[in-house]
C-alpha cells in the first residue's frame, strides 16, 4: 500500500455537480482517477472516472450515481446482483495499474500494493434549510 494522498468525498446527491468545492467555495476542475472500489474482499473493481476535484483542499468529489451506475452494469455482465450501499472506495491506483488491471494483467496483491489510500473521506449534508425561505 502507499502513502496516503487524497481526500474524498462520495457526493450522493444527483442534482448537485459540485462546480465549486464543497469545503472551500474554490472552482473545482474536472480530472479523471483511477479509483479502487472494494466490493467485497475478494472484488476489487477499478474505474476510471471523471471526478471534480479541488486543487486547494486535495479533494477529489466523485459522483455516487456515475459509480453506481458502471459497477451496476459490470456485475450484471457477471450475474452479481448490486447493492448500492455495499461498496467502499478505498482510494486510488496509477493509470499504468490500472490499465494492466483492466487486461487481466494485475493480481489482486499487486493492485493493493499500488492502492494509495484516502488522506480523510469527507461527508457533506446538504440541508433542505438552505432550500426555503423563513
Ligand atoms: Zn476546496
């Protein structure tokens, strides 16, 4: 494993697109990781997905329904049936891991050697208040 690098925060709300960073108010850009999600202890699944991310804060902000969305479609191709609430996005991997992992080329030892593990994962609520007005 390597040394701890990012933050995260899973964003679950659909209708939020994180333009700004949810910490810090800053611009976000928009920036593809190569994320390693563990779906149970012997599946790792990879993706490379587009990401917001906060250059200031270190904070990737990953979209849950995108995520939902391809590991869905992966595991149906498989007979899985999904559970979006059982999986966990431990951290990221190199493109080079990655690609090797997506032929069939990278063990599972060797895609946990290169995970490099999130810094803190962030959890943001976006309260109905802010929606109304007194
Ligand atoms: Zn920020």
């Amino acid at each position: 494993m390597q040394k701890p690098k990012y933050n995260f925060f899973l964003n679950k709300y659909s209708f939020y697109g994180a333009t700004k960073c949810t910490s810090c108010d800053t611009k976000t850009n928009v920036r593809k990781f190569p994320l390693f999600i563990s779906l149970d202890k012997n599946n790792i699944y990879t993706l490379n997905l587009s990401c917001k991310f906060c250059t200031r804060c270190n904070l990737i902000i990953a979209k849950k329904d995108n995520i939902d969305k391809y590991i869905s479609i992966e595991l149906e191709q498989k007979g899985i049936a999904f559970d979006p609430d059982n999986y966990f996005v431990m951290g990221t991997i190199d493109s080079k891991t990655f690609w090797r992992h997506n032929k069939g080329n990278a063990s599972s030892d060797e895609l946990f050697d290169n995970l490099t593990p999130f810094k803190k994962v962030l959890d943001f609520e976006i309260r109905q208040a802010g929606w109304y007005k007194d």
